[in-house]
C-alpha cells in the first residue's frame, strides 16, 4: 500500500501549534509576534505570494506589515527599509520577496537583514549554521520536507537519500539536513544536478528521493526500486492536450507511485508545508527575542 504524504493536512496542524505557540507567548510574555514582508515590482505570482503569507499570519494571530515598492525603487530604499526593520524590536522576521528587479543586488539585500530575523533562512551566516548544524533558521521549504518525512515516521538514518537539485533553497539544504547526525538525518546522501551522468542509475539505489530540479514528470517508473519514499519538490506547469494547463511535480505521479512506500503528490504535498514553516520560523524568532 502506497502511503500518500498529506502537506496539506500536515501543514494546516502545523499552524494550529503555532496558534498556539502565538497566544501563549502574547499572554505569558506580552510579545506580538511579527512578520515583515517587502515586495518589490509587479510580478503577479510574488503578489499572491506575499498576500498569502499576510494572510496565513492573521489565522495564526501573528502581526504582519507588508511594504510594496515599485519596480523602478531605488536600492537605498530597499537596503535602509530592511535596515530600520533590523533595528526595530517590534519586528521579529523579515521577508523579502525574491525575485528582485535586476538592478538591485539581490546578494547585498539577503546580506543587509539581520541573521536572528532572517525567516527565510537565506542569509549566509544562517546557511553556515545549518552547514555546522549549529541553531540558526533552515530555508522553509528544507524545513517543510524535514516535518513531514518526522509526522509520518519515515525513517532516515542508514537510509540512501538521492537529492535531485543543488538550488540554494532547496536541494544544498535538504543535503545537509539529511546528512546530519540527528533526527531526520544521519542518511547517506548523494546530490545529483545537472552535471549528473545517468541519473536513473542514482536514484534506482535510492530509498529516499527528493526532487527539486523543476523539471515537470522527470522522475518515471524507471527512475525508482520498490519501496522508495519520493518527496517532490516541483511545482511545474503542464500543458494539456486541451490547451490548458495543469500544475505537476518533477515526479510522475501516476507512473512512480504504484512502486513507492510513500510518496508526496502536488500540489497537496511539500507546497502548503512552506507557509507553515514560515509561520513556524517567525514563532521562533519571536521565542529567542523573549529569552
Ligand atoms: N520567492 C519564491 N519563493 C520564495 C521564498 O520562499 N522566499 C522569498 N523571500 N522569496 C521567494
């Protein structure tokens, strides 16, 4: 029997914990944990976005500002707004919406936020913790893939783990986690990318395979053994005969899961997990501030 991984259920528990973990730091500590969200330029896709993550804070009670600029905003203007939520007390997590408009330097934006407020866990310094397993913030999405492979007991130590992807944001991340000796972790992981000769030849030795490559259905029955565990990260746009358009993973659903212990659909799977793990994170933020 095929296990299928609900993100969504998962995710909408998690934030019921952060409810929770919010109203009790308010009434114990006094402290209003608080999201800061900036979104530069038009792109529609970084609007919904960042009006969904505004919208998730109010259903746990956190407080969120949203500052919206124009494409055509000056870099200053960004550098001394992500500045001045630096230096305020009442702001426990910062958020800027990537991606930026080319002429601002997205490296020199992710470095200006202060590390402890870094939700994203996109600053350098919060990826060299992760990379000592020292406490830091883990990018969300990492994080969300972590949460569901603890809620649903999949077992990852000894385990081979062949992560597909070597983004920043997902597939370095999701190495090193899985790589650590910890929970969730102490698995013998391979990264393969798009360097990687035979790639079937990988992941049909894989017990645990995370795809986050973008590319739509890449993973096929061929690609796997019996029993594997897939997480797919992909959220790819599938053209249908009809002319409209479906959303996939980078995993074939229907080929791959007849063969797999658990498996991860989309949507449904590894995408409602990012919010929550965002919420999770701000909570977090807020948390260390009190202490
Ligand atoms: N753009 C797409 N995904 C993300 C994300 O998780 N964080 C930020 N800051 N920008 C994004």
């Amino acid at each position: 029997m095929t296990r299928i991984i609900d993100g969504k259920a998962t995710a909408a528990e998690i934030r019921r914990e952060v409810a929770t973990g919010v109203a009790e730091l308010r009434d114990r500590h006094g402290v209003q944990a608080h999201l800061a969200l900036l979104l530069v330029g038009d792109d529609p896709a970084s609007h919904v976005y960042v009006r969904n993550k505004g919208k998730a804070c109010d259903e746990v009670g956190m407080r969120s500002t949203i500052v919206r600029h124009a494409a055509d905003v000056s870099a200053n203007v960004v550098l001394d707004q992500v500045r001045a939520w630096n230096a305020d007390p009442s702001v426990h997590g910062i958020l800027v919406q990537l991606p930026l408009p080319r002429h601002i330097d997205e490296e020199q934006v992710l470095l200006t936020i202060d590390p402890d407020k870094d939700v994203d866990g996109f600053h350098p310094m919060n990826a060299g913790r992760l990379m000592i397993g020292a406490d830091g913030f883990v990018p969300c999405t990492p994080a969300g893939i972590i949460e569901l492979l603890k809620r649903y007991e999949i077992p990852t130590s000894g385990k081979h783990a062949v992560v597909i992807g070597r983004s920043n944001i997902v597939g370095k991340p999701i190495s090193m986690l899985l790589a650590q000796k910890r929970p969730q972790g102490n698995a013998t992981v391979t990264m393969c990318h798009t360097g990687t000769t035979d790639l079937a030849t990988h992941t049909r030795q894989a017990d645990i395979i995370i795809a986050a490559v973008g590319v739509a259905k890449l993973i096929t029955a061929d690609h796997v053994k019996e029993g594997v565990v897939v997480i797919d990260v992909g959220m790819n746009r599938e053209t249908l005969e009809d002319g409209t358009s479906k959303l996939c993973g980078d995993v074939d659903f229907a080929a791959v899961s007849p063969k797999a212990a658990a498996i991860t659909p989309v949507p449904g799977g590894v995408g409602p997990m990012t919010i929550a793990m965002l919420l999770n994170n701000t909570l977090l933020a807020a948390r260390r501030s009190a202490q």
